[in-house]
C-alpha cells in the first residue's frame, strides 16, 4: 500500500532522513520505534507531505505521490494525527471533527463516524461544543486520534497517541487502535511506548539518528536482545 | 415576555445614548460617556449574572432583536434633521464599517494583517471617479459600484499571489508598502488628477431617484446626505449577512483552522492557498464597493482620503471592536470614525490615541470589545451562531 524508497529529508542544512526505505501493506499494523530524535515524526510528516524529499519516492497504491501536496494526499485517504496534540485549540470539538472530515461529501457518512468516534472516546461527546484548548491532555489527544479517523483514511498515521495518557487509558487506547484496525483501517504507528506497539504490530522498523537500523516481525524484535536493551528498557 | 421587554430596553438604551453621544457639545462630557460606554460593556461582559441574562433574552428572541436593531437604525439619523452635516459623519462611519468587515476578512479570519487596506478603499472610490467624472460615462450606478469592487479585488489578488507564503511582520511590511505604492501612483499620476484628485463626481441615481437631490417627506426637507445614509445602510446590511454566512460556512471554518494553525489545516486536507485568494478577493471587493458609496458622497476624492494613517485606523476599528464578530467589528468603527468629529481639539493627537487603542487593546482584551462567539451547530457541516 505504502512504499519509502531511500527517502532523505532535510531541515535546511540538517539531514534528518538518510535514505528511509519501508513499506506498508493494506490491513497491517507496523510500528516506528527509535530514540529521540531518531525521525520517526519526520518520516511520518513526509509521507502526509508536509515535508518534501530531497531524494527518494514515495508511493502510495503503486502511485507516485513524493510531490502530491498535502491536501490531495488526505483525499487520497492518508490520515496523519501529529504528535503533540496539534488540534485546533481556538474551535470546539465538534469544529475540529468537522475539519477532520474536510475532503468528505457524504453527510451521513460523516455523521455516522461521528457516533462512532464519541463510542470509541465517550468524554469527547459530553465537550461537543467546547473550545478544545479547554480539554485535558488525555482528551486532547483522543480528539486528535478522532480527526483523524474522520477523515475515514486507508491509511492512519499515529504519532505518539498515548504521549501524556494515564495508563489505563493507554491499554483502552491501543485496544481501539487494534479495533480500529480490524474494521479494515491500515495502521502506521509512531510510539515511545514500545513494548506495547509491538505487542498489537505485525511487523516493526527500528529508526537510529535517520536510518532503518532493523526491520522485522514485532514479535521477533519484541524478543531480541538488541532492542531489549536500546528501547524496551529491559 | 420579559426577554423581549429586556431586549426592549436594550436596544432603546443604546439608541439614546448614541443620538446622546453626538449630540453633547463638550469635550469632556463626550470623553466621559465613550469611557462609560466602554467599561459598561467591558464589566457587562464579565458579570456572570449580566451577561447570562442578556444572552438569554437576545437569543431567545432573535428575531425581535434583529428586525427592532434594523428599525432603529433607520430612525437614528432622524434625530439629527437639524444638522445635516451629523448625518454625513453617521454615513461614513456606516462606510467605515463597511470597510472594517472587509478587513476582518484578512485581519480577524486569517490572522493578516493588512496595514495597506485604505488602498482597496482608494481603488474602489477612484474607479467610479474616473468613469463617472472624467470619462463622464454614464453607466447604471449599480454597475459602477460592481466594477468598483471587481477592480479593487483584481488589485487584492496582486497583492495576494506574491506575498502567499508570508505571514506576521513581513506580510505586514509588504501590505504597508503597497498601500504607500498605490497612495503615491495615484498622487503623481496626472491622469488620476495627481494631488488634487477628481472633482464633480456626480451623485448617484438609482431607479429614477438622485441621491443628491433633497426630498419632502410629511412638509420636512430631508437633507440629501440622508438619502446616501439609508444607500450605505442597505449596502452595510448587505454585506453583514454575505459576512455572516461566509463564517457560519465551511470558509470560516476553513479560515479559523488555517488562522490557528496552518500546518494542521493542511493535514486535514484543507488547500490554504485557495483560502487565502478567498480572503483577499471578498475583503478587497468589499473595500471597494466602500468606496463607490464614498466617491459620490464626497463628490471630490485625492490621495490625501486614502492614506496609511487610514488603514491603521481600520486595524484599530477591527481590534477594537472584535475580531471576527460582526457587531463588535460594527460597534468599533462607528465609535472610531465618530470620535475624531468630537476631538477635533486633539486632531494632531489622533494617529497617537488609534496607536494607544491598539496596544491597549492587545494587552488588555485581545479579543475586542465584544468577542468572537462560539458557533453553534446543529447539522453537520453548517453552522448556527448564536
Ligand atoms: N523543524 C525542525 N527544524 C530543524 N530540525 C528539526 C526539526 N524537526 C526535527 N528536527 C531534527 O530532525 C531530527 C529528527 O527529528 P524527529 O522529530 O523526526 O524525531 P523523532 O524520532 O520524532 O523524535 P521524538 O521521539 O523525540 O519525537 C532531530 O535531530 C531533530 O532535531
Ligand atoms: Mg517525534
């Protein structure tokens, strides 16, 4: 579905991305996991365009999307959920659903994923109308994840979703991206929780300072020694 | 009951006090009312009780409200038959707010602020100049006043193309030197009149009547000025429902998103491009149909009308009023353009009190007098407001 083929991304003079080849196939899970710093948020924004590459393509569906502006991509149904929690803090909730669901014509399409996202995330139902930057952390981010999925992507781009989240309300969250998954959205995933990403991914790619230093099946990596030590704190 | 009664006396209230306001001969009496106006709404605002109560009863009967706020719009001017030059100062501060809509389409939606605004001003009230006094053609008014406002939007999408990706104080310093670039064309262009402009712009005639001629009504000549106050004032109402229904529309949205974060607005697919042409075409079209109103109210235009100093004034008009709301937007330029008539003593000062406005505003209440309200829903993609 998704294919990076030695992209390199650059901020000015810095070389964030040193030639990233990964893929992505339709209904699977696959995560990003690396350091700080590594360029998983990097990678994740050139796919949804926000960044172009110096070098490299991207496709998407056999298609070459590497120069395909941002806005066409969502329509092309790649939806990217940034990380910390980039809503629109000045709209209310329900503005920001709306916004999600920008490239859609089928009102009740819409209104049926809207029912659908306040099943998943209740709390956001109950602050419908309120100014999102009167939202908690925690809520702030199921909205993020909630725009997203409004957008009613084949591909879901999550950067760092349960960044700031209690945990409890991690595990329900990865219990609605397994959810999310099943009913037929492909899922890339951006965590610092790996453990936990691997646990629901079927395959996993391992960043170091812009390169893929390994790639794999996540249950396989979940038990490696190497990735043990750098980044399950084992 | 008691809403509509409360909504009543509301809108009464400020009928007197603004007939109240021009009318007051002294400085200081004048000073002391605006600053009672200004900490009355400023602590309205902030009385829970207050505030709760008239929001109650002015979005509960909303209609009322509306049809009873546009009667006693069109009775305002009565007040003033003795002085017909009263009724020429309300007309342009109906032209100013006309003027300061059109800005907060760039200003209070995305967050561009357009220190070259009075140029789109200058464009339109220039275009029916030069058609109307010298090439002396004699076209339908209304035609004029669309050319007006097309010819002042072509000269917004000049403006708008070259400076697409620029935001804060370079987009500002960009708008600052096109303002200066068209006040200075027009000022040494020998076929715009240079600095001493057009002269003899006719009045307008519209469907056999000519607003320069002075009606009867009931024995009472009404001064001419009043025929262009009720022209504006049907144009001004005009304009605040097309500005109405663009907020409560996906384009408001659209601009709020883009406004509050323009990398997140493009994740969610939003083309940030177009939005901005969006802006710049409506505001400056607006700007200039202001202008055609003007132009033949006048009956002289030059240079000096369309100058920096007047497009701070509309940011300050915007900020003070509200960004982003219509009657905030509307209350800030009536009292700005209406208060240099009562300072005149102060007139050298002026340019100093619309900067300390500013400042004073963004410190103290960056969302105006009267803030953006929270759009209300309940459909999906279409708004209601409040
Ligand atoms: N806007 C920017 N300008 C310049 N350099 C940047 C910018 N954003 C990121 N970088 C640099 O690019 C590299 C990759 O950053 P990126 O944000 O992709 O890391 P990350 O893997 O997402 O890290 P984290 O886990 O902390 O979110 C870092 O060295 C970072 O300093
Ligand atoms: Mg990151």
């Amino acid at each position: 579905m998704l294919r990076l083929e030695n992209v390199e991304v650059y901020y000015g003079v810095i070389r964030a991305l040193k030639g990233i080849t990964l893929k992505v196939e339709k209904g699977e899970i696959v995560s990003l996991i690396g350091a700080n710093g590594a360029g998983k948020t990097t990678t994740l924004r050139t796919i949804s365009g926000l960044l172009t590459p110096k070098s490299g393509k991207i496709y998407y569906n056999d298609q070459d999307i590497t120069y395909v502006p941002p806005y066409k991509r969502v329509g092309m149904g790649i939806a990217h959920s940034p990380e910390g929690r980039e809503i629109f803090t000045t709209l209310t909730v329900y503005e920001n659903l709306v916004l999600g669901s920008y490239l859609r014509n089928d009102r009740e399409g819409i209104e049926k994923d809207i029912n659908w996202i306040f099943s998943l995330f209740p709390r956001l139902k109950e602050r419908l109308s309120k100014p999102a930057g009167t939202l908690s952390g925690g809520e702030q981010q199921m909205l993020a994840i909630g725009r997203a999925l409004m957008a009613k992507p084949q591909l879901l781009m999550l950067d760092e979703p349960s960044l700031g989240l209690a945990p409890i309300l991690v595990e329900e969250l990865f219990e609605v991206i397994e959810d999310i998954n099943k009913q037929g959205t492909t899922i890339l995933l951006v965590e610092q929780n790996a453990n936990m990403a691997l646990s629901i991914s079927q395959r996993a790619y391992v960043l170091e300072t812009g390169s893929v230093k390994m790639e794999g099946d996540a249950k396989e990596l979940q038990e490696n020694e190497d990735v043990k030590k750098a980044y399950l704190g084992a | 009951m008691g809403k509509i009664l409360t909504v009543l006396l509301i809108e009464l209230l400020i009928l007197i006090v603004s007939v109240f306001a021009l009318k007051i001969e002294s400085t200081v009496g004048f000073l002391l009312l605006l600053v009672s106006i200004v900490f009355a709404i400023y602590y309205g605002a902030k009385n829970e009780k207050i505030r709760y109560r008239l929001q109650d009863a002015f979005s509960s009967s909303r209609r009322f409200a509306l049809i009873l706020g546009i009667i006693l719009i069109f009775i305002f001017p009565l007040f003033f038959m003795d002085s017909p030059y009263w009724v020429f100062v309300i007309t342009i501060g109906v032209i100013y707010i006309i003027l300061a809509i059109g800005l907060n389409m760039m200003l209070g939606s995305l967050d561009l602020v357009n220190l070259g605004f009075a140029a789109f001003f200058g464009i339109g009230a220039y275009t029916v100049g030069m058609i109307t006094a010298k090439y002396g053609l004699h076209l339908p008014y209304l035609i004029v006043l669309l050319l007006a406002g097309i010819v002042a939007m072509i000269f917004g999408l000049l403006l708008c193309l070259p400076t697409m990706g620029m935001k804060g104080y370079y987009f500002s310093l960009t708008t600052i030197a096109f303002g200066l670039a068209v006040e200075l064309t027009i000022n040494n262009l020998e076929w715009t009149g240079g600095p001493g402009g057009i002269k003899n712009i006719p009045h307008i005639s519209l469907f056999g009547l000519n607003l320069g001629d002075s009606y009867t009504v009931f024995g009472y000549d009404l001064p001419f000025q009043l025929n262009y106050f009720y022209f504006a004032l049907v144009i001004m109402l005009l304009v605040m429902l097309v500005a109405w229904l663009i907020h409560n529309s996906r384009i408001g949205l659209s601009w709020n998103a883009i406004k509050e974060d323009d990398i997140a607005a493009r994740a969610q697919g939003i083309n940030i491009k177009v939005y901005r042409i969006y802006a710049f075409a409506i505001g400056s079209f607006i700007a200039g149909v202001a202008g055609a109103i003007f132009a033949p109210l006048m009956g002289y235009i030059a240079p000096t009308n369309f100058t920096y100093a007047h497009s701070i004034t509309m940011v300050a008009m915007v900020i003070l009023g509200g960004i982003d709301n219509i009657m905030g937007i509307a209350l800030g330029a009536f009292l700005l353009s209406i208060a240099p008539e009562k300072f005149r003593a102060f007139s050298d000062y002026r340019m100093l009190i619309y900067a300390l406005i500013i400042i004073l505003m963004v410190i103290y209440r960056p969302q105006g007098l009267i803030p953006k309200k929270i759009r209300k829903y309940d459909f999906i993609g279409g708004a209601k407001d409040e």
